[in-house]
C-alpha cells in the first residue's frame, strides 16, 4: 500500500503534500496541548511498532502481498492526531532508508495510511464502543476499527493509482504513469484488504487492547479518550 | 522508561520474528504488492514503461533498498533474514528516535512537570 515514486502524476502526490501540510501543523498543535510527559515515549514506541507491523508481509497465495499497519491501535492509544506523527515518522523512515514508498508519494502515503486510516478507524472504534462499553466489547469494535481503518486507506490509495490513466494518458493511448484504471486498482488492492490483510488488522488490533486492559499498562487505552478532536 | 519495559520488549521480538515476512510469501508463491513493481516487472506487464515514471521511478537511492543490505539482491534467505532483522533495528532505532526527538520538542517547553 506504499506508493513508489513514479506511480502518480505531479498534480496528485502535489495536492496530497498540500493536503498534509496543515493536518501536519494541526497535529504537531493538538500533540502539543495534549500529549503528557507520560505518554510522550508512546510516540516514539508506536512509530517503531508500526514500522516493524509493516515488515510481516502477509500474502495471498498465488497473488500479492500486503500487510497490517497498526495505524488504529496507536489512535487508540495516543489518539488519532498522535497516531499521524507517529505513522509519518515510520512512512518517511521507509521511504527515505529502506526505499518502500517513493519520495514524492510521502504526502500521498501519509494522507491515507497516516491520516484517513487512523481517523475512520478511531471514529469506528469510538462509535462502536458507545453500544458495547463491556471491555470486550471495546476490544472488538477495536478490531472492527482496524479492519475499517486499513480498508479506507486502502481504497483511496487505490483510487490514487486509478486516477492516473485519467489524467496522464499520451496521444497514443500510453499510461504517463500509473496504467491501471479504477476499475482495475481498486479490486485487485480491496480484495486482499478486505478478505485477508484487514483480518490481521483487526486481529492485531483487537488482541493487543484485549492484553492492555487486563496488564498494567491499562491507562494507554483510556488516555486518549474525550480528547479526540 | 520502566513502565514501557514489557512494550519494548515486544518489540525486540517482533524485529527477531521479522523474517516471517520474508519466508511466507515465498511459502505460497506470492508476489509483491499490487502497485509496487519495479520499472522492468512493469514493462513485461504492459509491454513498455511509462514515460513519466521513467523519469521518476528512480528519484530516490535508498541506502538499505527493499530491507537488503545493498549488493544483496539474489543472496540465499538466510543471509537476506539477517538483514531484514538488521533493518528492523535499524527502524526501531530510527523510528524511535525521530518519535523521541519530536515527542520532547512538542512536549518540553511545559516545563519539566513528570507523571
């Protein structure tokens, strides 16, 4: 779900940087006003987590490989404007030492796998736990939550890549840049999302609040909470 | 740091089982991700290589390119694992640093109040 350099026309990976910039200046602002001295490590724990949850690439046999994020878990630890610096700091790692996601796609990368995904899966999980405030029925709208949160990134990650045979296609019928269209892209990303890597997201998700509720470390989980936007 | 003990740890083994990821989609005949193919993966998709991303796919030189040490590419497994374990120390290191750095810079001028 990392968009490598050379998949989206300047106008797209242009607008997705301008779209980050002031979520990036709000979420600097509300981390600011928000973020304990006792939660700060929580920062810099989540944004390694993520980077490693990316690392166990999970595939469909025969087809391609994806991955969990974590990105919804974090929201739920430190919020959801925490969780987007925490993932920035994890996609431009990636993209700039280890190559995986392009340079010029970070805006793009951090607007649906930084921001949208942490976001819808934060509101999901925060709806559901309204009907099912049992701890185990926040661990599983939790879950919910990240299978939620990964598909919504992916679908507008798909729609960046469907995008681009509509808006760079040469005269002679050849893709500028990313070939496929919509109806290309977007159920051959969904499909695994749906079906497999969302699982694991929502699996990973809902077991790892499930283990914070009955440890110690139980104030993660309610730090975030009243404080969301 | 203490009370995030249990949680560091959890993430020193998640970077020693990392090569999970690498062995099991080789395990079941997977390929990359959709969207993430190299110019010349796309090229015998489609029959050429975009003009633009030509020009842009190569932008960037990474230095631990796709979680290998660089001169690794076709290394046997084994030594491809232990890089990816490499790499995941190296993102933990990075990672965590770039948190901690801006953890204090947007939390360090409330004073020094600690919980």
């Amino acid at each position: 779900m990392h968009i490598p350099d050379g998949y989206l026309g300047p106008p797209t990976y242009l607008a997705a940087y301008a779209a980050c910039a002031p979520l990036w200046a709000i979420a600097a602002r509300r981390v600011r006003q928000t973020l304990s001295a006792r939660q700060a490590p929580l920062l810099a724990i989540a944004a390694a987590f993520s980077f490693l949850v990316m690392m166990f690439n999970i595939p469909l046999p025969g087809g391609t490989t994806g991955h969990a994020v974590g990105g919804v878990l974090i929201a739920i630890a430190i919020g959801p404007w925490g969780a987007m610096l925490s993932l920035t700091i994890a996609l431009v790692i990636q993209a700039f030492v280890f190559g995986d996601g392009g340079i010029t796609a970070i805006g793009a990368n951090c607007l649906n796998i930084a921001f949208l995904m942490p976001f819808t899966g934060y509101y999901a999980y925060s709806f559901l736990s309204r009907f099912f405030p049992s701890d185990k029925g926040k661990a599983l709208a939790a879950g919910i939550g990240g299978w939620v949160g990964l598909n919504c990134a992916a679908l507008t990650t798909a729609l960046m890549f469907g995008i681009q045979p509509l808006f760079h296609t040469a005269p002679d019928g050849r893709a500028l840049y990313s070939p496929y269209p919509i109806s290309v892209a977007v159920p051959a990303i969904l499909l695994g999302h749906v079906f497999l890597f969302g699982v694991v997201e929502a699996l990973v998700t809902g077991l790892v609040v499930h283990y914070l509720q009955r440890s110690r470390s139980a104030w993660i989980l309610h730090s975030a909470a009243g404080e969301a936007v | 740091m203490k009370e995030f003990r249990v949680l560091w740890i959890a993430l020193l083994v998640m970077a020693l089982a990392s090569p999970i990821g690498l062995y099991l989609p080789r395990l079941v005949k997977a390929g990359g991700a959709w969207g993430e193919w190299g110019l010349d993966e796309i090229r015998q998709m489609i029959g050429y290589a975009p003009a633009g991303m030509k020009k842009t796919a190569d932008i960037w030189k990474a230095p631990v390119p796709e979680y290998a040490l660089p001169g690794q590419e076709g290394a046997p497994l084994s030594r491809l694992s232990l890089s990816y374990i490499l790499s995941a120390f190296i993102g933990i290191g990075a990672c965590g640093g770039g948190g901690y750095l801006l953890a204090r810079w947007l939390t360090g001028r409330r004073g020094k109040s600690r919980a």
